[in-house]
C-alpha cells in the first residue's frame, strides 16, 4: 500500500509537469503561437523551471486571512484529487482500489474538491475570491447530475457500478459503439459537464480573469497555488480517465467480434497505452474546448445545466433503459 | 409543440456553431505553418521587418551622395517633442544666398516614431528605416546627424 501511495505522488508530479507543458504547447498551437521554446528542446523542460520558481517563492498570507482554513484549502483539494485518483483501472489488476461501487465512489471523492474551493475563497478574506469560489460551488454541484446521470446511462448496461467489471464488460466493444445513440448523446453530455466541473475553460467562471482577477485562488503564492494548479490538472486526468474506462473501455484494447485476426493485433498493445492513449485524447478533447470556446456568463452556465444537459440526459437515461429491456444494443 | 421545436432547434444550432469555432482551431493546430511566431535572436539574418514599420528617421543619399533636404525647417515644426533639429547655412548658388542644412540633428532618445515629420517633409527627404536594434551603451551615442559629410543638395530641389 505504501509502494502504491508513492507510485500515485510520482505519478501526480508527472502528470503535474507533462499536462502543464502539454496545454501550454497545444494552447500556442490552437491560437498559431510556438508556445515556450527557450527551455530545454522545445521548451520542454519549461515547466521544471516554472516548479523550482515556484518552491522559491514566498508564500504569503493576507493578513486578515483565516490562517488554518487558508493553509488547509489547497490540501483539501489535493487530497480530493488524490483519494479520486487511487480507484482509477490503470490496466488488468493494476488498480489500487477496486470498490464495488466504483464509479460511485470516484464522482464523491471528485466532489470534495469544491470544499476546499469554498474553503480558500472563504479564508482569503477578499470579495473577488468568495464570488470565485461561491460560483464554483453553484458550478461544480449543478453539473455532478448531468456527470453522474450520464455514467449511470452507461452504468444500466453494464449493471455494475465497480469499474474493474465495467471494462471487463466491454471486451466485446466499448459501450460508446455498443450502446449507439444513448451512449453517443451521453458521451457527448459527458464530456461538456465533465469541462464545467473540473473548472476549466468555457466554464472557468470560478477563476474569470478578466473579471475577478483569479477567482478562488487569487491571495495564493508560491507553492500552494502550485497545489491548485496541480489540482486542477490532476481533476482533468481523473475525468478523462472516468471517461475513457466508462465510454471508451479503458485499458480494453479496440476490439470487433467479427475479425478475431484483427482482434489479436490488438491485444499487443499494452493495456497501459491503451487506457493513456485514450485519456489523453479526452484531455485534448477538453484542451480544444478551452481553446475555441468563450468564456461562459454565470447565468448562461446555470441555464446550459438546467435547461438542457439535465434534461437531456433525464431522458436519454429512460431511452437506454428501454433499449436495454429491449435488448436492442450490440 | 412550437416550443418544444424551437428548443431542439436551438440545441442544434448551438452544437453546429461550436463544431464550426471547433474546426477552426482544429485547422490552425495541424496546420503548422500558418505559425505567426518569430523566433527573433535566431532568425536575425533572415528577419524582415514589415513596411510600414516605423524604426527610425533617415535622410535619403544617392549614390552621388547627394540628399532632397532643403534645411525648410518643416520637419522640426512637425516633430511633438523637438527630435529633429535642423541646423542651416547659407551657400552660394549662382551668386545668390541659399538656404541650405549644415546640419540634420536627430535625437533618436526623445522620437516616439510617430512619423510626423515624414508626411510633412515637402521634398521626400526623409524616410522611416525599418531597423530597430538602437540599443547603445552610451548615451551620446543616440544624438545622429543624419547628413553624410560632404553631403550637398540634389539638382533641382527647391
């Protein structure tokens, strides 16, 4: 278990340092820029410099600020991101938490991170920051149902909730071929609330820049707003992640039941770089959206949740229910 | 009914108009060359610089080394902040005095590359370079006199 824990710390600083440089260098190439380019070979080792920057750095501390809630706020969400991480199906049996409620278990964990949001937009004691972290909670708690409806689309196929049966079960083909329309329309609903839940661009009302300066985070410094940072980019992982085990089939290599050749070249590619391959396509999923789409206004966030994407999925739910007694899916 | 229709209606011409933003980055990220960037220090040899980019005033000589300056003053009258200084004499021409320049004085520390004085020289003697590396040690440095010595006024430029 202890191997486990640090095999995840070395994994989150990984993820940390090659997610950073990768939005940085597909942002620049979305909006024709280089991106960094004096560091390093294509600028690549930019982001260690930017981590030794930023363990130089000072931390301060407003000084009417909540100093336990300030200090405790980017360990909440780090640990939110941590525990989420830990029952994520990396490959068959490489998994350090197999819940039978899996998937359950994950969009919980993934919601304690809008406590330590609040917690930091609480204790900075400066206005821009509550109004950050208060639209992050009205955020993050509106588009978890149209996260959680749209797994359980898929969740009534499969008839288990722990993921290590749910890509067990796709051996066949992923659920997103298999289950057709439902499954696409629930993907699809997926993959925006999914954007708008972990913060990021449209939905970045939580930080809006141009409005609040940095929302929730703006009286950090130094390492701890490392810890956000990191947070953030460790959430993207873990959605792409829930994403690519519960739609796309996770480490469960593309297989069609008809051609049993083309199946077994397949299954020479290792289950690793098929669960990475397809997380990193959603993430650059979610770094496409980032990048095209403008910034969302909060009442339009609000009104894309509840008058389309909850809705949708609502009945998009019944429809694979129906399918699913009808046995009309592949 | 009606509403129902407008409501599907407007999901799909929400979901059509950010495919088309969608497409739209998606062909600058595989389209590598439309890149604006410039990598500056390391394509110095190769840099063009655009032309109307305002880099520094220069008093045009030809090959006889002869300029259009008339020493008119109009420059200086135009310039906001007294970059040009233009310092006259008087010469002979066919037995008449004749305003000419002894001296064109730019103080390339206080010009702001307006190009005021551009439009209001009435000869087109001066010019807008496009050269923009000026950074010097030595303060003095940046005071130019921009007629080459030996200088002297083209034929038929009054």
């Amino acid at each position: 278990m202890a191997i486990a824990g640090v095999a995840f710390m070395i994994l989150f600083a990984i993820l940390g340092i090659v997610l950073v440089y990768a939005e940085r260098k597909i942002s620049a190439f979305f909006q024709l820029r280089l991106g960094p380019m004096r560091v390093g070979k294509w600028g690549t080792a930019q982001t260690i410099a930017d981590v030794i920057k930023l363990l130089l750095k000072e931390p301060h501390i407003n000084k009417d600020a909540d100093k336990f809630l300030f200090n405790l706020a980017p360990f909440v969400i780090m640990i939110s991101a941590f525990l989420a991480m830990a029952a994520l199906p990396f490959a068959k049996g490489l998994q350090a938490l197999d819940f039978d409620i899996g998937i359950f278990y994950i969009s919980a964990m993934s919601s304690i991170g809008v406590v330590g949001i609040l917690l930091a937009g609480w204790s900075s004691n400066n206005k821009y920051s509550l109004i950050g972290a208060m639209r992050a909670g009205a955020q993050i708690i509106s588009y978890e149902l149209s996260v959680g409806l749209s797994l359980l689309t898929i969740v009534v196929l499969t008839g288990s909730l722990q993921l290590s049966t749910i890509v067990e079960s796709q051996a066949d083909g992923w659920w997103i071929f298999r289950g057709h329309i439902p499954a696409a329309i629930a993907f699809l609903i997926f993959l925006i609330a999914s954007t708008a839940e972990t913060n990021r661009g449209p939905f970045d009302m939580a930080e809006a820049e141009s409005e609040l300066t940095a929302g929730f985070h703006t009286e950090y410094s130094g390492m701890k707003f490392a810890f956000f940072f990191l947070a953030e980019f460790a959430n993207m992982f873990i959605v792409a992640a829930i994403g690519a085990t519960v739609f796309l089939g996770g480490w469960m290599p593309f297989h069609i039941p008809a051609f049993a050749g083309f199946n077994e070249v397949m299954d020479f590619i290792p289950p690793i770089v098929w669960f990475f391959g397809k997380t990193s396509f959603l993430i650059f999923m979610m770094m496409w959206f980032r990048w095209t789409f403008p910034r969302l206004r909060i009442d339009q966030l609000l009104t894309l949740e509840w008058k389309y994407l909850l809705p949708i999925s609502l009945v998009n739910i019944l429809f694979m229910a129906f399918l699913s007694l009808m046995g009309w899916h592949f | 009914m009606k509403s129902f229709i407008t409501y599907l209606k407007q999901i799909f011409w929400g979901l059509r108009s950010l495919v088309k933003g969608m497409s739209v980055t998606g062909y600058y990220f595989t389209h590598p060359k439309e890149i604006i960037t410039q990598q500056y220090p390391e394509n110095r040899e190769s840099l063009k610089m655009f032309d109307r980019f305002r880099g520094e005033v220069v008093l045009l000589h030809d090959e006889n080394n002869e300029h259009k300056c008339t020493g008119c003053s109009a420059c200086e009258v135009a310039c906001p902040n007294g970059t040009i200084e233009i310092i006259s004499k008087r010469i002979d021409v066919e037995g008449r005095k004749v305003k000419a320049i002894d001296q064109f004085v730019y103080h390339l520390q206080m010009c702001t590359m307006c190009g005021l004085c551009i439009p209001a020289c009435p000869t087109d003697a001066i010019v807008m370079a496009n050269t923009f590396e000026h950074a010097v040690f030595d303060r003095s440095k940046l005071t130019k006199i921009l007629n080459n010595p030996g200088s002297k006024i083209m034929d038929g430029i009054k």
